[in-house]
C-alpha cells in the first residue's frame, strides 16, 4: 500500500490500473474493454472499487484484528493501526472528497464507510475491554450509539448484535451483573432450531453463544440463589451442541472453561474440560482464557498445598495474567500468590506480592474495589475461602467478559 500513494493509475473516483505480465496476457491479443486496456505496450487490469484513503482505512482496519490477540503484548499495535483507520474515516465525514459520480454511487460510498466505521469502534470497545479500559469501552459504545440512529434501518443485525453484546460486557466487567445480565437475554441473543450449528461464518450465533456463556457467569455466582445455578446449568446444555461443534476455537476455548467452572461435580470432567479449554485457547493465543483456567486450575488443586507445585502453579497463573495486561486477573493472581507463599512460611515475599495485587486493584472500577476490600485471604490459613468473606478466583469469575 505504502508503495502504491500518488500512484497514477490510482484515480479519485476508486479506479486502479495493475500492468499485468506479458506471460499472462499478450496486448497484440487484447480488445480494449472497460476492464483491460493497453497502455504503452502493457495490458492493465482496470478495478474500480475504493478510493485511495477509504482502501487505506480498510487496511489499518484489518491490520488491527490480525493483531488482536497480541495487543497485550506488543504495545498495543492492534489499537494504534485502528486509530490511524479511524482517523481516515472521520477525517472523510468532515470533508468529504469530491468526486463525479452518480448519487447512487455517492450515497453507496458514504454508506459503505459508516458500515466499516461501526465495525472499526466495535474492535476499539472489544480491545478496550480486554485489558480493563473500562472509561474507553463506554465512550466509544456512546460513539457507536450515535452512529447506529444515524443510519436508522441500514444497520445490519450483526452489527447490533455486537454492540448490545459490548454493552453487556461493559456492564458485566464493572460490576453491574443485573444490567448485564438483562442485556445478555435479550431476544437478539435468542438461538432457534433453524441457527446452524456449524457453519464457519455466523456472527450473531457466535455473538449469541458468547452472550449465553456470560450469562452462566452470572448465574452460578455463589452468592444467588441455588435455583440460578440450575439456570446456569440449563444455558449451558441449550448451546453445548453449538459448542461442541463449532468451527471456531474462541467458542470451544471459553464453553470448556465456563463448563469446567460450573459442573465442578466430577474430577475427571472438570479436568478433561480444562484440557479442551487450554487446548484452544493455546492454539489461538488466547492470553485471558489461559489465565483463567489456570487460576481456576491452582485455586481448585493446589489451595491449601504445601510444595513447589503450587507455588508453580500460582506463578505461571499470574505469568499469564500480566500477559493479558487484564487488571482483574492481575490483582486476583497476585493474591492467589500470595495465599500460596504465606501457606509456605515466606510471608515476606507474601507481603510484597499482595502489595503487587492491590497496585493492580487501583485501576479496578469502584464497585469491583469495594468487593475486593470486603474479604480477604485469612493470613493465618491457606485455604481460600468461597463464601462469607473469601477472596478467591471464583468469586471474580462472574466478571469477566469472555
């Protein structure tokens, strides 16, 4: 692309001429079309598809979902080649090209753009939420509000599908289940007899399955009623047949570790649904979901252990975490470690780790600061207590957006 700016084959109105190779064509055989054309003994392919700076949005657009798993990770490259997109488009809404074409083409275009537009916030909020940017994620939701009643009937049901999801897990993410679990059941999210199970390329059934699996989430919070985690388990068999089969590993990796976390009844289930989870999530790079299984791996199997393999365990849970740069996760693995050392007798490096977790516990939303400071590990033992006062990864588990 670089390559390619003030090129004059590239004209304003979106039309680009490639030379192809007299290998592929000759021009002595070549009758001049709107699309082939001869032009100083080379046959050009003529394209007349975007213009330069729309194609250039388009490309930092998809230059940021390649890097999405990494952003965490590489100074948030996903998030800066999508700044630059965004710049582009906005910069075309304030001043437009002007280019001769047909009002159907004209209007086309702008269309076009709003469309790409919503889908470039739609990443930033999900990049934003990722790593806990909680304030980012719901100005940008408000931006995408305002651009979705701009375009009225035109918005299609992905996209809304998306951004009512994005909605449920800003809320999910700063503590107000209520809200989102509300949104998370919303008849958008609903999955029919008809909804293929297996077809590679569905957003809302994907979008669907995910608002379902936060919604289980929910559910089987401890503190709820006992009915709720039966309705946990009941949205859990609805889509596992989705699940199961899906094309996509995201889907697999965050079913097996919600079911993991929620049918805790049989070992040998628990455990062959952790290795379906880190066997997916390994495969797609997916930084948070590992960390979760293997928080949830150290709180179930090592709590309460005396010996190097917990304080193994404890360790690489944290590793991970700081590697989905998540605040949460950070903070509820600091803790964990320092469950973990203070059981072994090394309580000051206990004390400086706990330290560690409440550093990360200030860029947390209020209402997760206040749940965090009502309980606490007990110093004195080292088991971590799951209701009336523990501070454990279970307990948190609930907010996490998937």
């Amino acid at each position: 692309m670089d390559q390619k700016i003030g090129d004059p084959h590239w004209q304003n109105d979106g039309s680009f001429s490639i030379p192809l190779s007299h290998k592929t064509i000759s021009p002595s055989g070549v009758e001049p079309t709107d699309i082939l054309q001869v032009q100083n003994g080379n046959v050009l392919l003529t394209l007349r598809w975007l213009p330069e700076q729309d194609l250039y949005a388009l490309c930092y657009f998809l230059s940021s979902v390649t890097l999405t798993a990494k952003n965490s990770q590489d100074g948030h490259k996903s998030e800066k080649y999508l700044n630059e997109g965004l710049k582009m488009i906005r910069s075309k809404f304030k001043n437009p090209q002007e280019i001769s074409e047909p009002l159907a083409s004209a209007t086309a275009r702008i269309k076009w753009r709003r469309a790409l537009y919503c889908n470039m916030l739609l990443q930033l909020i999900f990049l934003a939420c990722a790593r806990t940017d909680w304030a980012l994620a719901r100005q940008t939701l408000k931006e995408l509000r305002s651009t979705t009643s701009e375009l009225q009937d035109s918005v299609d049901e992905a996209t809304t599908c998306l951004m009512e999801y994005a909605s449920g897990i800003i809320s999910q993410g700063t503590g107000d289940l209520k809200a989102a679990l509300a949104t998370f059941q919303l008849p958008i999210f609903a999955l029919n007899q008809s909804t293929s199970k297996s077809a590679r390329n569905d957003p809302r059934r994907d979008t669907a399955i995910l608002a379902a699996l936060n919604s289980a989430l929910i559910l089987r919070d401890p503190s709820r009623p006992s009915h709720s985690h039966s309705a946990a388990s009941k949205v859990l068999s609805t889509i596992e047949p989705y699940c199961r089969v899906s094309p996509n590993k995201y889907i697999q990796a965050a079913y097996f570790l919600i079911s993991a976390t929620t049918h805790t009844e049989s070992t040998i289930q628990t455990k062959h649904d952790l290795h379906h989870s880190l066997q997916a999530a390994t495969a797609i790079n997916n930084s948070q979901v590992t960390c979760i299984a293997l928080t949830f791996m150290s709180w179930k199997y090592f709590r309460g252990v005396i010996g190097e393999q917990s304080e193994k365990s404890a360790k690489a849970a944290r590793a991970m975490a700081r590697k989905a740069d998540d605040k949460l996760w950070i903070s509820v693995t600091e803790d964990l470690l320092a469950a973990t050392l203070d059981s072994q007798g090394k309580s000051g490096e206990a004390r400086a780790t706990r330290e560690q977790a409440d550093i990360a516990l200030l860029g947390l939303p209020p209402v997760l600061k206040k749940m965090k400071s009502s309980s606490s590990f007990n110093s004195d033992t080292s088991n971590i207590q799951t209701e009336g006062g523990g501070r454990s990864p279970e307990m948190f588990m609930k907010m996490v957006e998937i």
